[in-house]
C-alpha cells in the first residue's frame, strides 16, 4: 500500500522508516476535531485503572464514566494520589455489576465507548456478547491488535488474538470483515490480507489451508467486501517479499499484508506476544463487531499503548455514529 492511500496514521512508535504513529494518531485526532465521547471504564479499581481513566481524559480522548464500587474506587484513587471527585460514578456493588451496568449504559446511549478496567476480559465480554445485552450485531465479535516494529515499513493488524478460540469458516468470515472495516477506518483504502497458516499450500489435513482457500473465494463472490485477500500463507511469506520470492508465491498480498489472520486464538496470541516483547513491537487492542468499540486494556500495557487504543475507540466511535454497525 502506497503512502499516499494511507489518509490517517495508525499506531504509535516507529517503523522501519522511523515514522512515530501515535505522534500521528493523536495529531490527526485532534486536527479532525474529534470531540472526546462519554466511555464507561469498566470496575477501574486499582491505582493503574484509575490513573489510565484521567490519562485519557487529559489527552482529550474521552469523557470517562466510571463504573464501580463507590468505596473501592475512592480508596484506588487514594492509592494513586489522585481527585476523581470531579468524574460521574456509576455506583455498582461488584465487577460483574459493573459489567452488565456499563453494558446498560452503552445500550442507552449513554456512553459510546466500553474500556475495561481491573476486571477479568471474560467478565467484561461476557456481558457484551450476552443476547440480552442489545449490543450484538449480525457479527461475530472480534479483538484486533494493531502493530507496529521497527522491522516492518507500515502498521499492521493481527486478528484475533483474544476473543474467538478455535473459530469456524463463517467466524472467520466476520473476523475477516471486521478486521477490513478497522483498516478503512485508519486510513487504509483497501488493505491486503493474509490468512495464515504453516504452508502456503492448500494441504486437507490442516484445516488452516482449507479455511484460508474458502475465505479467498467468498472474497471474490463479494462475501467478504473491502479488501483484498490471499492464502494460505505461511507469516514469513505474508511479511517478506523476499521469503515470498524464494517460494514463487507473487500475488498483491505476499510480502506486503496489511492484515493477518491467525488460525487460533493461540497461535494468534502468541504471534503478537512474540512481536511486543521479543520484536520491539508497540501495539493498541480493539473489540469490534459490537454496536460499540471495546478497549481491552492489559495491565501489562504502556501507557502509549493505552492511549493508542483509545484514540482508535474514538474514531470509531465516531464513524458509529455515521454508519452503525
């Protein structure tokens, strides 16, 4: 994808070129004039919670509600040295509470965003995907990470890596799309897709292969729209013209994809892992295909990360608004 297809930025760090993404994210953010939304931080009951609430609050990036037990936010804020005496409060008598109340919220139109706090993941999704929970759409509910390292010219997405376990052809279909849908939103005209697996060769005995040939031509019958697909793929294929080359695969993904999509939640997780503690990758985390944007936040993630992940929910946010999922 030539640079001048890309009309906004979409992570933060450097990439092989040493473009700082989420100097650019924010920037574009801001010159847009993206007014910050009210987003629920799901049971933000520790320090970390409490002061990624009011980081993004100051950044401009959301209007936070918080969702929790009263007493345990006001000692998480205490413990932090910081005043939430001036944010609204969502007074819920445990996590679980707290899930189903910000999903109540966010049904309501009251918030437009969900960013989890110090519950569980399952906790929190559990509430989103419930049929009750009037956020479902006719999609599959999937997490993207969106990635950049220094050993890669461009961002790119890996998906999912934290939602669906050991998803079906028809899951990967949505995974697909809503993974394509993502990209558009940061600026990414038509991006190229690589449904990976071990071999780039379609092979009955890895289900992988057979699921990457079908999802290529339900691309090509207009089952999967926006994006251009190929696959299998094995990842060095998928992200190095020259392992593409040695192999003879010359197609307009190899070597050159935007998107990958990981057979499992386990290879998928470990893909990512692997690129942000070994491949100095800096990452930001999406859940999509609800009627609202999911921050998943990690305890274990930077700052900047945090702030990546809630600049995406805000542009989605917005386009929400504009186009429903």
């Amino acid at each position: 994808m030539s640079a001048g297809s890309r009309t906004n930025p979409a992570i933060h760090g450097t990439d092989a070129n040493g473009n700082d993404g989420l100097a650019r994210l924010l920037a574009h953010v801001r010159q847009a004039a993206l007014e910050p939304v009210r987003a629920a931080i799901v049971h933000p009951c520790d320090a970390l919670s409490i002061r990624a609430a009011l980081d993004v609050r100051d950044e401009g990036l959301v209007q936070p509600v918080l969702v929790a037990p009263r007493g345990r936010l006001e000692a998480a804020a205490a413990e932090a040295g910081v005043d939430i005496s001036g944010l609204p409060v969502e007074d819920v008598p445990h996590s679980h509470a707290a899930a189903m109340r910000a999903v109540e919220l966010a049904r309501e139109g009251e918030v437009e965003i969900l960013i989890k706090g110090s519950l569980h993941t399952d906790e929190l999704m559990s509430a989103v995907v419930a049929s009750a929970s009037g956020l479902r759409t006719k999609r599959r509910v999937s997490h993207c990470f969106v990635i950049q390292t220094p050993h890669y010219p461009r961002p790119f997405l890996v998906t999912d890596a934290a939602v669906n376990l050991a998803p079906g052809l028809m899951q990967k279909a949505d995974i697909v799309q809503n993974a394509i849908d993502l990209a558009h939103v940061l600026g990414i005209d038509r991006p190229k897709v690589a449904i990976l697996a071990a071999v780039e060769t379609v092979n009955p005995s890895m289900q992988a292969t057979l699921d990457a040939a079908a999802l290529c031509k339900m691309a090509d019958r207009g089952q999967i729209t926006g994006g251009v697909l190929d696959g299998p793929l094995a990842f060095d294929n998928a992200v190095s013209m020259e392992a593409a080359e040695t192999k003879g695969i010359f197609s307009p993904v190899a070597g050159r994809a935007d998107i990958l999509v990981v057979p499992d939640l386990e290879s998928g997780n470990m893909l990512a892992k692997q690129l942000i503690f070994m491949g100095q990758a800096a990452s930001a985390g999406i859940v999509l295909g609800a009627r609202v944007p999911v921050v998943l936040t990690s305890r274990a993630d930077p700052r900047d990360s945090r702030m990546a992940s809630c600049a995406i929910a805000l542009m989605l946010a917005h386009h929400y608004r504009l186009s429903p999922p």
